[in-house]
C-alpha cells in the first residue's frame, strides 16, 4: 500500500505485470488448448476494480485491466463456446494480504465491523465460487465477474 506520490513508476508497472499482463498471458497462452464448447476460464479480481481504495491506485487499475479483458474475452471467444469470468474475492481469512491490512485484532474487527456479513470469507467459499462457475449449473454465464465478498462491495454495513 503507498500514495501514488510514494509509489515507484517500476511499482505501479509490476504490480499490472503481474495481475494484467499475467492474467492476459495465462489467458492468451491456455486459448490454443482450451477453445473448445464447454471450456471455462476464471480469473481472479478485487472489488477495487470498481470501488478505489487510497493508497491502492496500482491495484485499483491493474483490477479494473483483468475486469475488462475478462468481458472482451467473453466476447471473443464465446462464438466458440469458451466462458470467460472472474471472482473478485473480499477479505479472506489466512491470507497474506489480510496479514498485511489487518496485522492485528483491532484492525481486523474494524475491517470485519464494515462488512455485511461480519466476518471474513474462507478460501474454500472462493474454491466453492470457482467450482459454481466451471460447472454446468453456471453454463450460461460469462463475462462475469462474481463477487465473493460478504458483502463488502455493498460499502460500510456498519
């Protein structure tokens, strides 16, 4: 996390090489074997994608990059039968991002105190959201970006 003026222009540029253009390679990379009816790709996003955050701009717009190139590749490619979706996880328990916005219990009950549903998400309700969205039961679904997060992109629940 660092203010736009604190953050290295090589900042900015890794932390959208890493979720853009790696989500693009990953994507672009996997086309040759997967393009056919029934495949499915999901990408993971944040819910800064939509909603800025201070001290986040890279990742903000690194984000709001994977939320786009999701639905343009919906587009492209479901003619030939090929999903495109992402999930856009909130706060997830044992994570290292949650380590380093929430180092300690006070941080986290005033993250948690915002959220809807009062608590943080599990890994597995992110797996269980991946494996919905691979499934037959989400077989009309792409270009969509699902969001897992208890609510959090509702705003302050408190």
């Amino acid at each position: 996390m660092a203010p736009v003026v604190g953050l290295s222009a090589n900042g900015f540029r890794t932390v959208v090489d890493i979720d853009l253009n790696g989500t693009f390679n990953v994507f672009r990379g996997s086309h040759e074997l997967l393009r056919t009816p029934g495949a499915s790709l999901i990408a993971i996003s944040a819910g800064q994608a939509v909603r800025p955050m201070m001290r986040q701009a890279h990742v903000c717009a690194a984000k709001a990059g994977v939320n786009q190139l999701i639905r343009v590749l919906a587009m492209e490619w479901g003619p030939s039968g090929v999903r495109v979706n992402g999930i856009a996880p909130g706060p997830i328990a044992g994570t290292e991002g949650m380590a380093r916005l929430a180092p300690t219990a006070e941080a986290e009950a005033a993250i948690t105190g915002r959220i809807a549903l009062r608590r943080y998400g599990a890994i597995s309700e992110i797996a269980e959201s991946a494996v919905f969205l691979c499934s037959d039961s989400a077989a009309y679904i792409t270009g969509t970006i699902l969001d897992c997060d208890g609510g959090s992109q509702l705003g302050d629940a408190r």
